[in-house]
C-alpha cells in the first residue's frame, strides 16, 4: 500500500487560539499554528503538558475549550474518516482473543461496519498493510502473544489500512527495540514522501531530526491548574534549539551535536542512543 495521498489546498491542521481538555477544563492552550498537509510533526513535550489531549482533540475526542480548530478542511469528527491513529500502548487491551488479521480489519469498520463483508479489495488492503509494517508472515497469530513491538506495528497497519490522509501517533516508539524503532522511523518518512500529514507524540529528540520536518514543543504548566502551552514550533531545524528545549523540559541540560540529548530528573525524556 503505497498510493499516494491526495493533496489539499488547505492546511491539514488550523488552530486559532485552541484549547483542548475535558469537563470545561483546559489540558493544553494557546495553540495558533498551522501544520502543512505533508508535514511530519514531531509532538514533543513533558507528561502534563498536553501532547495525548491535543491528539484526542484533533480526533474530536476531547472537550474544545476555546478557539477553533479545522482537520483537513473541516471538523474534527467529519475528518475522523480521513485520519488513522495508534494510540498509547498502555490505553488499549491486549488480551482480547482475536489474530493479528482481525485487529487489522478494524480499520476498515468505520467505512464498513462491523459486520459487512470485506471483499476482494477490503482483504487486499489488510494484507497491503501487514506487508508494510512487515507483520504479513505473523496474521494468523493472536495478538496477545505478538511481542511489545510487534504490537505496535500491527496498530500502525489497523491505522494504515484505510489509505489514512492525517496520521497520529501517540508515543509510538515507546519501548521498542532499535529493529522495530527503525522500522517505525522508515514507515514515518515513507508515509512523509507519500504525502501524508504525520503527527507522532515522542520525548525523542533524535526521532524528530530523524523523521520529521517540523516540531511542536509543549510545556507543561507551572502549577497543576494550569494547562500545558506551546514553547516552539517550526521546521526542526529552528524549533529544536537548546532555549526552546529547556523551557519545554525545565529540569533539562541540552546539547546539540548531531543528535539533541536531554534528560531530565524525572525521567520524562530518556537519552537518545548516538550513532
């Protein structure tokens, strides 16, 4: 599955003065950019800054608190058809007994149902997508017994399946060993050259000038009461500098050369691996 995504006159994401939360609480603000269809974003910030609810508000999933926002020339749940995610690893149930297959066919509910049969080219589509996440060989398998990795590849297929134009990524390179995390780099810049919008949620640095075009930077409130805000974005080049890090992590120490470094006292961002 290599078609390539339509491309739009409009920008893939807008926000004006966005705010996104839950029961009329605001969880990140200040949001006012725009993210170029064809952009490969990487969402890089602090836990409590926001990066998971800006997600889920660009899927509708959570609460509009202020300002506006536009999905791929109109709302959030009118684009949710266009848009493919793979969500936090810890938010989804392993154990259910179905085969790696199954859980791919479910990408294909929301144009389908649940129930309709799905075809000559609806089962054409699957196995496009197990072949390019490289799962084809492993279908068959009940999902519980795929290792970590190989789980989130087969997430990424059920979100790849239905020709997403807008793809979300919750910190998808969470845990992964460098054979799955270097698969998982080569499908973000494979979906990039397609001409795809990706979005993927990490506290990696290197997997931002690894993969991506543009970075956007959230810290995290100073206070629990205050909702997370953005500290740079930009192409990475210019957003990923030392200043914009340290205000994004404020335990932080930075350094740049080559690949960006950053550790914290909470261990919110890990020491990317160098070359």
């Amino acid at each position: 599955m290599t078609s390539q995504a339509p491309q739009n006159e409009h920008p893939a994401i807008t926000l004006r003065g966005a705010a996104f939360g839950y029961a009329g609480r605001s969880r990140v603000s200040e949001l006012d950019l725009d993210i170029e269809a064809g952009s490969a974003v990487a969402l890089i910030g602090p836990n409590g800054s926001g990066k998971s609810t800006l997600l889920q508000g660009i899927l509708g999933l959570s609460e509009l608190t202020a300002g506006s926002v536009s999905v791929l020339g109109t709302d959030p749940i009118t684009a949710r058809k266009d848009i493919g995610s793979l969500p936090q690893a810890d938010s989804r149930d392993t154990e259910l007994p179905v085969t790696l297959r199954q859980v791919v066919n479910m990408g294909l509910y929301r144009s389908r149902g649940p129930v309709r049969p799905l075809g000559r080219a609806g089962k054409a589509a699957v196995d496009a997508a197990l072949e390019r996440v490289g799962l084809a060989k492993f279908s068959q398998r009940l999902f519980g017994e795929l290792s970590g990795g190989q789980q989130q590849r087969g997430i990424l297929a059920r979100a790849l399946v239905s020709d997403p134009k807008l793809l979300l990524l919750d910190e998808p390179f969470n845990g992964l060993d460098r054979e799955n995390r270097d698969t998982l780099l080569e499908l973000v810049r494979e979906l990039r050259r397609e001409g795809r919008t990706v979005i993927v949620s990490t506290h990696d640095l290197e997997i931002a000038q690894q993969a991506c075009t543009h970075a956007l930077l959230l810290s995290a409130g100073h206070t629990p009461e205050q909702p997370g805000h953005p500290a740079s974005f930009g192409p990475v080049r210019d957003a990923l500098t030392i200043e914009a890090v340290e205000h994004t992590f404020q335990d932080a120490a930075a350094q740049i050369d080559g690949h960006m470094i950053v550790t914290t006292a909470h261990d919110e961002c890990q020491p990317s691996d160098s070359k």
